[in-house]
C-alpha cells in the first residue's frame, strides 16, 4: 500500500482531521470514492477480527475499581491455578478496550502474569462497536483524569489476593504514550514497555525509578520525532532503558487486526523482547 495513505490515516487518527476530509483527501490519492472504500477495511483497526489466544488454562473477567469520574472497568486474565503473580497492565490504543487489547492481556497471562487491561472510555460508557466513534470519544478526555484513572489500578491490584505486588505495563499507540507517563509518575513500576507511543517531557525522565523498554517503527514520523530527546534524557539520568528501531515497519505494526500495518515478523520479535524484558524485572 501506498506510504502516503498509511500516513494519512495516521494523521487522520492523531490529529484533528474529519473524517469527510479524510475520504476527500484519501479519494485524491486512491482515485476513486469507491477505491477508497475498499482500503478502508485494510487500515482500520478491529475490521479483522482479533486472534483469540487460547484460554482454556487462563482465569478471566471483567472487575471495576475506582475512577477519577466514577468506576473504571477493566479485563483481567491469568493463569487458572490461584497464587500470587506480578501484574502487566495493558494499555490500549485510542480505540478503547476491544477485543486485541484483550488477547495481548491473554497473552502476558499465558506467559505467567496477571495482566490488567483497564478501559479509558469507561467514564464515557465504554467501547463503541464502531472505531471512529472511540476516536472521537478519545478527543473529550481529559489528560490528567485518564492519567489518574490508570495509575489508580496499581491500588486496585494491591487489594487482589493474586497479585504479588511486581508491577509492570505495555502500552500501544495512546498507550505507549500512557506507559511513558506511568513510568514517570509510579514509583513502584519496575518495568514500563512502550510501543510507538509519545515521549514524557525530558524534564519527568529523572522521575523514572523502572527500567523502560521502547519499540519504535522506522516509517512513523509523526512519533518518531521525539526519539533523539528522550534517549538523551534516559542517558543523562542513567535510566535503565532498551531501545528498538524495526525497519521498513509502521505505527501500530504490533496490532494484528489491521491488516495494512501488521508486521508479523515485527511484531513477534517485540513481543518476545517485551517478554523477556518483563522476565528481568519483574
């Protein structure tokens, strides 16, 4: 697919565009309203359906705790035999808790963790079946309240009799950026992975008490631009941190229900680095 559509789309989900211009301006690049139509389905997140990690040893449901504007709801799973494990939270992409999200929580559980995937839309009455309306929900957020809401799920988990108190996250996209943060403002973190997300200020870095994992896509220049001025800040404060570059790959190529951007190669390789990176520290 042509890079000037992908990174159209990208603009188009990060930045405040409609989206009557962006099937005008897809349309000019496709030639055709109908052609545009047709690659829409390629570049949409959720139009494939996510892969279902197999669950039948897992422990899975839904809970809620406390939120800045009334209960967060979140996904839970882990391994099916009851004891103590260290926590992952999994932090979504700004489409809110769907189905992937959910299968990658199932995947940290098969790997020996009780994963977490909170719902930032929550407050707003959840997930819309339809992606560009979680968008546009993404919009009327505020920060600081999202922010609060998920570092209020470190409390949460230190009431549950199956977690050991270890805590790490991974985040995609908006959750990237949200790991970042986290890093930045739990103490307690020990590790935070983050793929293609935003950088914190340089001036939070020396609040990093974890050690942090970045996986980053050569083709995406809209988050790439921060790379050089965190990597320098993570150095200068001696921030115990890993840091990936994956050639010829875009944003979100982790995320296996959007079939334009997936990499498979790519995205098994950062999982098994993010794996083995929780192993470490946690």
């Amino acid at each position: 697919m042509d890079q000037k559509i992908i990174n159209l789309y990208d603009e188009y989900t990060h930045k405040p565009l409609s989206r009557k211009d962006f099937l005008k301006r897809l349309t000019l690049l496709t030639g055709s309203m109908a052609a545009s139509l047709a690659l829409l389905p390629l570049l949409e997140t959720g139009c494939t359906p996510a892969r279902k990690t197999a669950d039948d040893e897992l422990f899975t449901e839904y809970i809620e705790y406390p939120g800045v504007q009334g209960p967060m709801r979140a996904y839970v799973a882990r391994p099916a035999r009851k004891r103590k494990y260290a926590a992952v939270v999994v932090i979504h992409e700004n489409r809110g808790l769907n189905g992937h999200i959910e299968d990658v929580a199932r995947r940290a559980a098969k790997a020996g963790y009780l994963a977490i995937a909170p719902n930032a839309l929550a407050p707003l009455g959840g997930t819309p079946a339809v992606e560009d309306e979680a968008r546009q929900l993404f919009t009327t957020l505020k920060q600081e309240d999202s922010q609060q809401n998920f570092e209020r799920v470190f409390a949460y988990l230190n009431t549950r009799e199956d977690c050991n108190g270890s805590f790490g996250c991974v985040g995609f996209c908006w959750g990237g950026a949200m790991a970042n943060t986290l890093a930045t403002r739990i103490p307690e973190l020990r590790a935070a992975v983050a793929f293609y997300g935003r950088q914190p200020d340089a001036a939070l870095v020396p609040k990093i008490k974890g050690a942090v994992q970045l996986h980053y896509a050569s083709l995406d220049e809209r988050i790439n631009t921060g790379i050089a001025a965190y990597e320098a800040a993570l150095k200068a404060n001696n921030i115990n941190y890993e840091q990936y570059l994956y050639e010829g790959v875009n944003h979100a190529f982790h995320n296996d229900t959007s079939t334009a951007r997936y990499n498979e190669a790519a995205a098994k390789l950062a999982w098994e680095r993010t794996l083995a990176f929780f192993k470490k520290h946690l």
